[in-house]
C-alpha cells in the first residue's frame, strides 16, 4: 500500500521542478592530494607532532593538542584542537559583539560585522587549503545557545557558546543537502578574538553531468516519500500527516559513504498526529525524487542511486530481547 | 566491574533506526572495560523500563549509557506499547544510568514555548540526557550516528592512547556534524555539582561521581 498524496496535509510550498536536471558524477580527492593542506592545517591550528593510524573510515592523524582525520569515502576532513577550550569550565563564552536577537530559540547572535570578519578570516584560512569547494554559497555564523538551569529547571542565565562559521553548497539553483555538503569552522574566543578550534570539510567534487527527466511533483513523491514504510503504517492507521517541510535539493551522503554521484532528492520534515499506533511525533526524511528505472534509461549507475544508505551493520550482542 | 551499555531501537520499517541504536553499544563492546548488556527492539521496547513502575527494575537503569532510536516531540518519546512524557515519574539514573541519548526529533527542544526544563524531572542521578533541538533526519546516511557518537565518546581514545579524549558533550556533537545537514541542531541537558562536575566527563570504563546534592543543568544546542 502506499500513502495517498491527498491524504497528506502540505503546510509547506510545494516546489517546482525543473524538466531535466543534471545527475552530477562526484570525484573525491586522494589522500595524496589531501596530505599538503592537512599538514598545513595541523600548523595552522599549532596541533604539534602527530602520529597516524588508519582506520576502516579514514586516516587519523593525532597529538595531545588534537586531532585530525582524513575521510577515505570522501576525501573530507574533521580537525579540531582539543586544548583550545581548556580551561573554560562551562558552555558558556565571552564574546565581543554578542546581540540579543529575540529569535526564540537562538537569541544570541553576533553583531554583522563581528560575523562578517569572522567568516572572513575563516575564508582567508580554508580557501588557500583547497577546503572551501567553489560551489559555496556566502558563509552565515551562529552561535551555539547555551543556558543554565536551577535544580527544578528555571533557567537562571543564558548566553553564548561557540561560535560556527557555515558555508553551505548549492550547484545552480538547486542546494545541496544533507552530512556531505558543508564547511563549517567551530571558533572559540581566545585572548580578545576568535580562534579557529575545529574544521569539518565535505564537498565531493562535480564532474560530468547527465541529464536526467524529472516527472511531475506527484511521481516524484511517489519515489519515496509516499512509499515511506513508517508514514504508510501511520497513514493506514488514521493518523494524520502534515508536511511542513518540503525541499528540492540535491543529497550529499556523510563523509564516511561512497557516493558515486550527486542525485536529485526531497528533505522533507513534518509531523505525524496522535492515533491509534501512539504519541504525536516530529520527522525528518531524505527520499529520492528520481526512480531507478530513469536512472538507467539515461544509463546512469552507481552506489546509491537505487537505495536508500543502509549504514553499519553491528555484530549481534549477548542478552537480546525483541 | 565494567561500565555497561544498552540500545533501545524502534524500526517502524527503517532498519537504520535498529543499526544506530545498536551501533553505539557494539563498537564500545568490542573494548575492554564496556559490556553491551541490554538490547531490545520494537515489541521489545517497553514504557516500563523507562518509566517508575511498582516492583520491577527499570532495564533502562541497569546499564551507564543508552542509545535509543525513536520517535520525538517536546515532551516525549515512542515506546512499543504508548509514550514515555514529562507527565510520567521517571528516574533515570536511580540505579546506574548516566548517559541516555536518543535520536527522537525536538526531544531537547528549548524555546519560549517549551523550555528543556521540563526534562529535569527525569534526572535522578542521569548526567547527560543528548537528543536534539529540531528534527533528525533519516534516509540519508543518519544509520551511523550511533557508532560515531561511541567512536568520539571512548573508542578512539581506547585504540589510540595518544590521543586526547573528547568529553561526552563533544562527542554527541561531533558524531551528529557528521551524519546530519547542517540544518540540524544537535542540543544536551546535563545535570552538574560541587564535587561531581559532568562539563568535561568522559565516557571511560570508570563510574564517574553522580551529581546529587547542590544541583544545577546546563543545556546548549548548536548547528550540526
């Protein structure tokens, strides 16, 4: 069975989509081509002399002073210096040119030209490293919002944390979504001015593109979303589907996946009603918007086109019960 | 004794719900020192081994740390057989329970509207509750999150001494910047005291001291 289209509530804009669309081959960058700009990162964020290890996910590379590692499925990086933050004792942080925005639920913001010249030294650190891609949109910056709380929960203070400069990807119009298309620099106030204490890279490089036919909206929902095995048993059992999310984008998998190529999807979010099989509830979802058999009329093959990403497969524990 | 581990999972159809809870508990079992003791899935997920009941031992609070995979709002999350709210009396860390993180969407939600206050209750002697501000996703490479969040909280400083450790605020963070949009939002609520500070707490094969007297709670969220 699958959910009907009319049966769900679309509280959000119901994209348009185009005719066509690029399908994207992805190339990754080797370890060798990485190694030059990890290294000098590692100068750059003073993480001393390092020992490596590899590991089923990628090369590691480590000091007391921190760490870096090297995504072997994409070529991505996640660098962070573990002294950095040391002696700070909570969440908390001490920034110049903290705001209140009064937006519910991130009110401390920095000022724009406080974010403006943090994204810039950012830019100025990456891009020389080859770890902003070139199809970045403009940076934004936010503050991780922090509070304390009394014994019964009454918050007694709230504020600032650290700080994370956000480059996000696009190709044309259309975004890119999803673990594997951002850059993002994690900064913490030292002596008077922020300093760069992570960086997570991930951008699979763009290379060829083959047209591929893009149906109407409702045969592309019809890919995934209406066949979504938890809100068909939740339709079939009354309960209400309301989506209030709904985007066209491009899906990029997580650094530590194979992604052959860059391919046409819908980020939905929305919420599932009371009802008979349990509680309201909350749901994010990535589907494919493109069906398998499209893919290879255009003779596009590759990891990822025709499933879903299934993850990790752990090994069976002692005491089970189910 | 060893610190033991335990994963709650749901599948409703996404088998990845099943492989991110159990993720977690099978990478820190294959270390010395941690021990996957508790393991239960769909029907197997029961509001009564998370919830105060009368002559029977929550399984939630035989183990140091859980990963559960089910669905979320503000004020509860999905078992098999109904709900576990705010409106229920839950213990968690009455017997062992220190660290309990889920995936279940807006759980740790903290807005005007729903202030994660409400979540204090549930700490009897629990140091970190870790979920998330807004929605999690599914379908798009999310099934790891589990054995990232295991990787960055124990693992790599147990296979790679040389390295420094990150404590468990870090660790949830990092494992969810790296499977989730950056549209996301990561969020903890941990409960901390004189004597029995949580900010820096790592996830190692010693029990930790317990947050008890003098108590108050820290929350952040932040983008993945």
């Amino acid at each position: 069975m699958t959910i009907k289209i009319s049966s769900i509530e679309m509280m959000a804009r119901v994209p348009q989509l185009p005719k066509t669309l690029p399908v994207v081959a992805l190339t990754i960058p080797s370890l060798e081509e990485r190694r030059q700009s990890v290294l000098r990162l590692a100068e750059q964020m003073q993480l001393g002399t390092m020992k490596s290890a590899q590991l089923e996910h990628g090369l590691v590379m480590a000091s007391e002073r921190g760490d870096i590692t090297v995504f072997h499925a994409s070529g991505g990086v996640w660098a962070r210096n573990a002294i950095l933050s040391k002696g700070d004792t909570t969440e908390l942080r001490q920034w110049a040119g903290v705001v209140d925005s009064k937006i519910d639920g991130q009110r401390m913001a920095f000022a724009p030209e406080v974010s403006r010249k943090l994204s810039d030294d950012v830019r100025e650190l990456l891009a020389p490293l080859g770890l902003i891609g070139r199809e970045a949109l403009a940076p934004s910056v936010q503050l991780d919002q922090v509070a304390q709380l009394d014994a019964k929960g009454t918050v007694v203070s709230f504020g600032a944390g650290q700080a994370t400069v956000r480059f996000e990807y696009a190709l044309g119009e259309v975004p890119v979504r999803g673990a594997g298309a951002k850059t993002l620099a994690f900064a913490e106030p030292a002596g008077g001015r922020p300093a760069v204490g992570g960086v997570f890279h991930v951008w699979r490089t763009p290379a060829e593109a083959v047209d591929v036919k893009i149906d109407t909206v409702e045969a592309a929902l019809a890919v995934g979303l209406l066949e979504d095995p938890e809100l068909d048993r939740h339709a079939a059992a009354g309960h209400r589907i309301t989506v209030t999310k709904l985007e066209f984008v491009y899906l990029a998998l997580p650094a530590f996946m194979r992604q052959s190529h860059l391919f046409p999807a819908f980020q939905i979010e929305g919420e599932v009603s009371e009802g008979k099989l349990g509680m309201s509830f909350h749901f994010g979802r990535y589907h494919h918007a493109v069906s398998p058999k499209a893919y290879a009329a255009a003779g596009l093959h590759g990891q990822y086109l025709a499933t879903n990403p299934d993850g990790l497969t752990p090994k069976v524990p002692r005491s089970t019960s189910r | 004794m060893a610190r033991t581990l335990g994963s709650w999972w749901i599948k409703d159809g996404i088998d990845g719900r099943r492989i991110e809870a159990q993720g977690f508990a099978s990478l820190l079992d294959s270390l010395a020192g941690f021990d996957w003791t508790q393991d239960h899935g769909d029907g197997g997920v029961l509001e009564k081994d998370f919830v105060e009941t009368a002559n029977y031992t929550e399984k939630v609070d035989t183990v140091d740390a859980v990963m559960m995979s089910s669905h979320g709002n503000p004020n509860g999350f999905s078992v098999s057989n109904g709900s576990v709210t705010t409106a229920d009396t839950i213990r968690f860390g009455k017997g062992d329970l220190e660290v309990f993180a889920t995936h279940a969407c807006k759980l740790l939600e903290h807005t005007g509207a729903n202030p994660v206050g409400r979540w204090c209750g549930a700490f009897d002697r629990l140091h970190y509750m870790c979920g998330f501000h807004n929605s999690s996703y599914s379908g798009g490479g999310q099934n790891a999150r589990g054995t990232y969040f295991a990787m960055y909280a124990a693992y790599l400083k147990a296979v790679f001494p040389f390295m420094a450790a990150y404590p468990i605020r870090e660790a949830w963070k990092m494992a969810n910047v790296v499977v989730e949009g950056s549209n996301v939002e990561w969020a903890y609520l941990r409960a901390t005291a004189p004597g029995a500070d949580t900010y820096n707490e790592m996830l190692t094969t010693s029990e930790p001291v317990d947050p008890v007297t003098n108590r108050t709670f820290w929350t952040a969220h932040g983008s993945c």
